[in-house]
C-alpha cells in the first residue's frame, strides 16, 4: 500500500517546486537534504552523530530505564495487559 502524503505536503511540495518557497536546505556535512527544522542545520542522520544527536540519544536512553525500573514487573504497562487465563 502506497504511503499517503497530506495535502498540506502535496501543497507546499507543488510551491517549492513552481519557485514560490525556498528550496530545502542541504546538510554541510554529506549534503543530503534537510527534512527536519528541528535537526538544522544537519540532517537527521549527521545530527544523530553530532554532540547535541548523543547527548539526546542518551539521555532518552536514560528516561526509558529509569520507566522500566519505576515499574515492579520491569515492563511499564504491564498492569494494564490482560494475563491469559490458567485452566
């Protein structure tokens, strides 16, 4: 099954390429195309590997296992699983 695109995608994709916005900007360091505001002025991938892409990454590493240590059974949401029943 083809991805769907939102109109507002379609749209904007129809004005960048008719010239009415700006291009996307390219990454400095292997020159792909940004897609992310939030990466910029890298891509997601060099960004990753950045200072800034490892100390996120760490410190969502860091969340996550403190959320599986709060919880008893080691699993978050385990409580709210139904337990197969035993004849």
């Amino acid at each position: 099954m083809p991805r769907q695109l939102s109109r507002e995608k379609v749209a904007r994709h129809r004005l960048r390429q008719a010239g009415d916005l700006p291009p996307l900007p390219i990454c400095p360091d292997c020159g792909r195309t940004v897609l992310s505001a939030t990466t910029l002025p890298l891509c997601s991938r060099c960004w990753r590997r950045s200072p800034d892409g490892l100390a996120a990454e760490a410190a969502r590493k860091r969340n996550a296992r403190r959320a599986l240590a709060a919880h008893p059974d080691g699993v978050p949401g385990a409580a709210q699983q139904q337990q197969p029943e035993q004849p």
